[in-house]
C-alpha cells in the first residue's frame, strides 16, 4: 500500500516494517494533554494494547514485551488511539491508573507524573520543572 493510499484510507495499516519492527509511541494524559512518555511498540504489544485497553509497549533495553504498571501497579489504561498520515507512528490517549507514568521517583520518593519532567534551560543545562526536583 502506498503513501497516497495510507493517507486517504480507513484501514488500518501499521507500518511496523519500517523502521525494524517497531513504531513510536506517545502516551499522553487523555483529561490533562501533558505527554506523559514516548515507547515503541511491535506488532505483538501493539495487539496486547488493543486487546487489553493498558499501554503495552516493546522494551528496547530489555528486549521484551512490557505492560505499564505491571511491577508497579501505576497502568496506563487507553481511551483513544491516534494513529499519524503515513500510519508510522502512534498516540495513546490514557487515563493514569496510580501515581504516575514514570519509572523514576522525586526526591520525596514519589513516582513522576511524567517522564518529562526536566527542561533545557538558556544555558543548554538541565533543570527540573517546578515540583519535579
């Protein structure tokens, strides 16, 4: 199926041939809009997702397939998925079911709302966003 094709059609057509097996992902709070991380998922995650309605990604560090909050019980349930023109990369809306989507903790020990939760400053150095330290 060609590009004009994807782009004009309803089919669902994920091209996860494209980049190696997998395509990118941003999980973004369906009530607030905050991007809360980026993931990829294969063929067999992105099945799982669909399946059972909880953000399943494809692990690039650990080689597997991982389900949001099944260690720390923090699930990233889906309400919407987006899916861009060329149908190569996807959005996950999702309501946050615990704490947080982050695996890092603040200072307090509290998991991140986000895993964006630090900011370039004007002297190309990082810094946290306010209650993130």
């Amino acid at each position: 199926m060609g590009n004009a094709e994807l782009e004009k059609n309803t089919q669902l057509n994920v091209q996860f041939a494209k980049r190696g097996g997998l395509v990118p992902v941003i999980v973004q709070d369906v009530d607030s809009m905050e991007i809360l991380m980026l993931g990829y998922a294969n063929e067999k995650a992105f099945e799982e997702t669909l399946k059972t309605n909880k953000a399943t990604f494809w692990s690039t560090s650990r080689k597997e397939i991982w389900t949001k909050g099944k260690t720390s019980g923090d699930f990233l349930e889906v309400q919407e998925i987006l899916i861009d023109c060329d149908q190569d990369a996807l959005i996950y809306k999702v309501k946050k079911i615990g704490l947080g989507a982050c695996h890092t903790k603040n200072s307090n020990g509290e998991t991140r709302p986000s895993c964006f939760y630090r900011k370039l400053d004007e002297n190309k150095e990082l810094s946290f966003l306010k209650g993130q330290e």
